[in-house]
C-alpha cells in the first residue's frame, strides 16, 4: 500500500494524534482517583501534560457530538441535531484544513460522520482525510470486512449481533470475540500500521476513534479480570421522588421509555455491578492499546501534540438510568480530555476550570500553525498557548434534541463549576444543581422558592451566553 499523504512539507510543525473513545466518563481514568480501572498509558500521558477535570461536551450524542470536533461549532450551528443526520462536508473542517497546509490526513476507528447503518461509508479522501479505515458500515478495508475476511465463521458475532440479548446489553466475557478479533484490537492495530505507513517527511494529523466503551457491556475475560470489584464506585442513587424531575426521566427508569424499552428498575445490584465490570474492562483493553500506539508514536524525531478524549459520558447505572439521552447529569456531559506534547506548556498539571469539545479545533489549528476559520466557536484550551489559569468560559453550553419523543423534547443546558441550569422546550420543568454542594445532583433546586433568585439568575446567564454561541456570521457578506 503507498504511503497516504501526498501534499508539500511544511517544514517541521508538530505531528497531531487525536485519540477519541465512545461514551466515556471523565471520572474513569485512574489519574482522575478510579481505583477500579486500569489505565497506565492514559495516566502517564495525563503526568506528561494536562488533564482537564471539567471538560464539558456540547451533545451528548454521538453524531451531533463528533460534528464538534472537526467543525469548532455548536451543534445549533453545524447542523447534526441527531443521530442520522449527516454532516455536510465542507471546506472549513479540522482535516480539510490541516490537509491543505500540507498534513498528511489519516482516520481509522468510528468516524460516525453520517449515519452508521447506511449502505455506504465515507472512505478515502472524505471530510478530508486521506486515509479512512473505519470500524462501523461494510465499507471496503474497514472492521467488519476484515472479520470477514479473517474468521468467516465469527463475522456474524460482532458485538450488536451476537446472542444472547439481555437486560442492559450485558454479556459474559466468554461469549465475546476473541480479542485479537476485537475492533478494539483492530484499531489499535490499524492505527499503528497508519502511522508507519505516512509520508516521514511531512507532518501527520490522524485520528484514532475507538468504538469503546459504548454499550453492550461486551468484553474479553483478559480485561474484565483487571477489575477490582471491591474498588467499583457505587452507584448515585436513583431518586426517591421522580416529580421533581422531568417526566421521560421515570419513564426510562420504568421500562417505558420509546427508545429503550427497559425496566432499569428491575436490575439487581448484582447485575450493575457486572454492567461497570465489563464497562471498566472495556476501557482497560483500550488503554493497552494506546499504550501500543504511544509507543510507536514515540519513535518519531517530530514532536507530537496528543489529546485524548470522549464523545459524551455514559449513565451506566447512577440516578437508575442508563447509556444516554436528554438526561444532562454531569455522568454524560463531563468528558475525560489529556493534551500532552507538542505546544503544552506544563506537565502533570490539573485545569478545573471549564472547557469544551469544541475547543480542540481552534486548539490543534493553532499548535499546527494553521489560521482558525472565523465560524469556528471554540477557543483555545488553557496551556496551549494560554495561560493555564486561563478561563474560557464562565458556562458552558450543551444542546439536545430528542426526535423519539411525542412531542420532541429539546434541552440546553448551562454549566459552570458550581451550578447547572437546564431548560426544556416544555415550559413546566426544568433542573437547577447547585454542584458545589450537590456534585451528585441529588437535590433539583427547580421548584424551591427560595431558589428563584438564582433561576431568574442562571436564565439572564442562558441568553447571555446563547447570544454569545449563535451562529456566526463572519463567512457571508452583507450588503444593503
């Protein structure tokens, strides 16, 4: 296979590795104080550089939330609402634009760009990478090709189709592909290949999307044998008056939910506790496999900017609700996000204050000595060429739409490292947390009278800061 990457060198900027997984916490690191996971490579690179411990996504859904990374914008702005909806390939996206200055361009893993079930996936060339190796669709070179390919007879046990369906997409690690047939291994596999493969002469820019550890809660014995069982934290307590939250809350809870149709309130401990087993042996298998590509990254006389980083969290059990949706407990919007390397200004260093997924374009182009697009909304991440002080944001901003739902519901939600305020389209509920004193968001402050100051408050904060997010203008012309 020819090397991929076929532009002029740019002289010596940095090599950029972005590392991303699907659906994890931020409170799943061992250098974030989980004793149940074992993340050695993840928490050396987090000594290396800096971890932000309030990394905060704009939609916590896959699509919507990936769109994020490669335009800089807010889902209100770049379109992908949900899962299904395509996003536009454009010139201004984070490889196109690193592809032009004279990067060579690489994705292997879940791209998740356009929807995953459709009859055909981006390949070679797409939304500006040269090299696409994908582990969802039947697109040629990809996962499920290979698994063909290499054990014909198991093609038909990946993860979403294997037998036996449970209650909380659990399974036993003996019914899991072998894990040199695993599209975690693969990817590690694949990315290392990527990389020895590029242009030496050129600056790389890859993107390695591990599919992990979305559910089902599938993974081999190796991995889920790592897990202290005895070291797993407890779950946050499903709430006793479910009337203070909104409705679809319960209704997930109960097994009558539209989409999940569950009854989450019939799993037994026993059965969570195995559900957070296998989800922190899935995030094991990952971290060897970082480990494996880090060292091959290492090799490279070019210095490399690595960030690592998550979709959206996961609920996995807390509040008694599970996976994701219109549920904005800090479980799936507070992301684990590490920078180390190239342009990171300190080492082992620990940033509280708020940041979000949309600021690692602005963050990559800037390192890359590339212009950042005016329609671009993110900002720079504190130890990148700021201060690590530096506060971005006094909130932060997420957004969601739920189009399974009669009516559609719609959240956005306003955090800052102290409260949390969100709002829905139905005008009767919403949530306010006061995350100083209630980091498990135990307490809804919404319908507490001697809250309603800080409401008025945090609504004068929400159009505030919406004004500030609304779509940006600088790419059209105006004239009278």
């Amino acid at each position: 296979m020819q090397p991929y990457g076929f532009m002029e060198p740019i002289g010596k900027s940095p090599n950029i590795l972005l590392i991303t997984t699907d659906q994890q916490r931020a409170d799943t690191l061992g250098c974030s104080g989980n004793e149940a996971v074992c993340t050695p490579n993840l928490d050396t690179l987090a000594r290396k550089g800096i971890r932000y411990e309030n990394a905060i996504c704009q939609a916590p859904v896959c699509m919507p939330a990936r769109a994020c990374w490669v335009t800089g914008q807010y889902m209100g702005t770049h379109g992908v609402w949900a899962n299904g909806v395509p996003l536009e390939d454009r010139p201004t996206l984070l490889p196109r634009l690193l592809r032009q200055a004279g990067y060579g361009t690489a994705m292997v893993g879940k791209l998740h760009l356009t929807p995953a079930m459709a009859s055909s996936q981006p390949g070679d060339g797409s939304f500006g990478f040269d090299l696409v190796r994908l582990t969802e669709g039947d697109q040629t070179g990809g996962y499920r090709n290979w698994l063909g390919e290499t054990a014909p007879n198991l093609a038909d046990r990946l993860h979403r189709d294997f037998p036996p369906k449970r209650l909380c997409d659990l399974y036993e690690p003996g019914e899991t592909l072998p894990e040199e047939l695993d599209s975690t291994r693969w990817v590690g596999d694949q990315a290392i290949a990527a990389w020895r493969r590029r242009v030496q002469h050129k600056p790389t820019f890859m993107h390695v999307s591990f599919p992990e550890p979305h559910h089902p809660f599938a993974v081999p014995e190796r991995f889920a044998a790592m897990v202290p069982r005895e070291k797993i934290p407890a779950r946050v307590s499903a709430p006793v008056d479910w009337s203070v939250l909104p409705p679809h809350f319960e209704l997930l809870h109960r097994g009558r939910h539209p989409l999940i149709a569950q009854p989450l309130c019939d799993v037994t401990e026993d059965e969570w506790l195995r559900v957070r087993t296998n989800y922190y042996g899935m995030i094991n298998f990952i971290d060897e496999q970082i480990g494996r590509i880090l060292d091959v990254i290492e090799d490279d006389d070019r210095l490399t900017l690595i960030l690592f980083t998550s979709d959206h969290g996961e609920l996995l059990g807390d509040h008694g609700l599970l996976y994701k949706g219109l549920f904005h407990y800090d479980a799936l919007l507070r992301v684990p996000l590490i920078a180390a390397g190239a342009g990171v200004t300190h080492r082992d260093a620990v940033v509280s204050n708020s940041v979000q997924q949309i600021d690692i374009m602005s963050s990559v182009l800037s390192i890359a000595g590339v212009g950042v697009p005016p329609e671009c909304q993110g900002r720079m991440l504190p130890g990148l060429g700021s201060s690590l002080d530096a506060a971005p944001y006094r909130f932060t901003l997420t957004e969601q739409r739920g189009p399974w739902f009669t009516p559609e519901r719609r959240v956005v939600t306003l955090r800052s490292t102290d409260w949390k305020l969100s709002v829905y389209n139905d005008r009767g509920y919403g949530e306010i947390y006061h995350l100083a004193e209630d980091p498990d968001e135990q307490r809804n402050l919404w319908h507490e009278d001697s809250f309603a100051g800080k409401k008025i408050e945090l609504f004068h904060e929400l159009a505030m800061r919406q004004l500030d997010a609304s779509t940006p203008g600088a790419g059209r012309t105006f004239r009278a």
